[in-house]
C-alpha cells in the first residue's frame, strides 16, 4: 500500500482545509516545490496534488506551481482540481503529470469521462468525495444526490478511485473504514483512500483493505503538523506494524 503525500495549492502555496472549508484553511509552506522535493527525499513514491482554486473557479490556476513540482521530483505525480475539459487534461498530461483526477466532470458528463479513460489509458482518475455517502462537485460546494458507490462503478477501466470522506478530511478522527470497505468491495479498481488520518494506527487499520483492493491512502494534514512522520509511515505500512519503526527527525519546516 503506498502512503501518499497530498499537498493542497491556494494562491499558490500549500495549504490544508478542515473538512473542505475554504474559509478554515491554514497555510504550512508558501513554496510547495520544497515540500514535494522533502517529501520525496523523506520516501515518497508518489506526490497527490490538488489545484484548490482550480477546484472553486472551474478551471487549473495554480499551473506554474504544479509544472515546478514535476521537474523538481522524479516520482510520479498526481493532480486535481478544476480538470473540467478535454483539452485542460491533455495540457495537464503534456507537462509530466502521470495522472489527472476527474471529479466533477465524473458526476455532470460521464461520457466525457468514459471517452477520456479510452483515450488516456491509466492516467485518469475519478475522485469521489463523498459527503454522508453523497457525492460533492465543484470545490466540495455544491452535494449531489448521486451515491458514491453508484458513481464508481460507471468508472471500471479508470486507473483508479479516489475515495474522500469529506466529513473526515483534515480532521484527524481516522478514517471511515466502513465506507472504504463497502467501495472497495463494490469495484474492481484500485481504491486509494483519503481523509482523516491521524497516527500511524489509522494506517495500519487500512491494511486490512488492502486485500479488497485498497492499494494506497493519501496523508494530508498529519504529515504537516507531525502527528504522521513520513518514513515511519512508510515502514510501518511495509512491515504491517508498528514495533522496531526507529524515529524520525520530523519536518521542521512544518511541525
């Protein structure tokens, strides 16, 4: 299961909502391309960017920061927000991005979205972001009647479902374990799972998932704040626990 670090863009620095508010944002780093080069550095093998106020506005804004953080890290790198059109996915694709996340357009025109997975083969993702097992769009502004689970299984040849539980995210109340279970049992697609963790316990809980097809988890505010050390993530999820994982240093730039 990999452990991936998310880092969230609002006017171009790297920021963490509390359970999707705008309005309760806290900044942690004014140069995300520092925080993905240290999150690399610390074992990253895979980078989760959203575009925030691409999300809210509809289209990508904070372009010359997600581009400076492909050509700063050599691992693959995912990216969010506002991706509405065919064309704002392929300028995404030509800058390095490996693969794009796709929600609203998900919701509003799934046959876009279907023709898109045919047409760029595993680089398109559907982010769900669910709230109480409903489907938000737009920036999380706007809750759609759709199921979450119904959502995703129009999406069986996407790379991958990005399962947010909104009332969790930034929180750090633990993962919704029951909602993670019933959609990763529902799809044959790699489930990557979002929102909530909080401790290295809260990762270890996935593991029991993983067979069910839960193949990584996104890490947001806990890596900023400390509460997650990155390294020990990543050995703990390898080993399956949490015993003889030695310490580590801590982020300075953020804890």
């Amino acid at each position: 299961m990999d452990v991936i670090p998310a880092i969230d863009l609002l006017e171009g620095k790297c920021v963490r909502l509390y359970q999707g508010d705008y309005d309760r944002s806290m900044v942690f780093n004014e140069n995300p391309v520092e925080v993905a080069k240290e999150w690399v550095e610390r074992g990253a093998t895979r980078l989760h960017v959203v575009d925030l106020d691409g999300a809210k506005q509809g289209e990508p804004v904070n372009l010359k920061a997600i581009e400076a953080i492909v050509r700063a890290v050599s691992v693959p790198v995912q990216v969010g927000g506002g991706l509405r059109d065919r064309d704002r996915i392929a300028q995404l694709l030509n800058l390095g991005i490996d693969r794009t996340i796709v929600g609203t357009i998900a919701v509003e025109q799934p046959q876009l979205v279907q023709q898109l997975t045919g047409e760029f083969p595993k680089q398109i993702a559907i982010g769900i972001d669910a709230r109480n097992g409903k489907v938000a769009t737009r920036g999380w502004l706007e809750t759609s009647e759709l199921e979450a689970i119904q959502l995703a299984q129009q999406f069986l040849q996407t790379a991958a479902i990005i399962y947010t539980d909104i009332h969790r995210d930034g929180t750090l109340t633990g993962p919704n374990l029951d909602a993670l279970r019933e959609m990763a049992s529902a799809v044959d697609v790699p489930v990557i799972a979002s929102g909530g963790i909080s401790s290295l316990t809260d990762l270890l809980s996935l593991l029991s998932l993983e067979p069910l097809g839960v193949t990584g988890v996104i890490v947001g505010r806990a890596l900023y704040t400390g509460d997650v050390q990155l390294s020990e993530a990543i050995q703990a999820i390898g080993s399956g626990r949490l015993q003889d994982v030695p310490p580590d240093l801590g982020f300075s730039s953020f804890a």
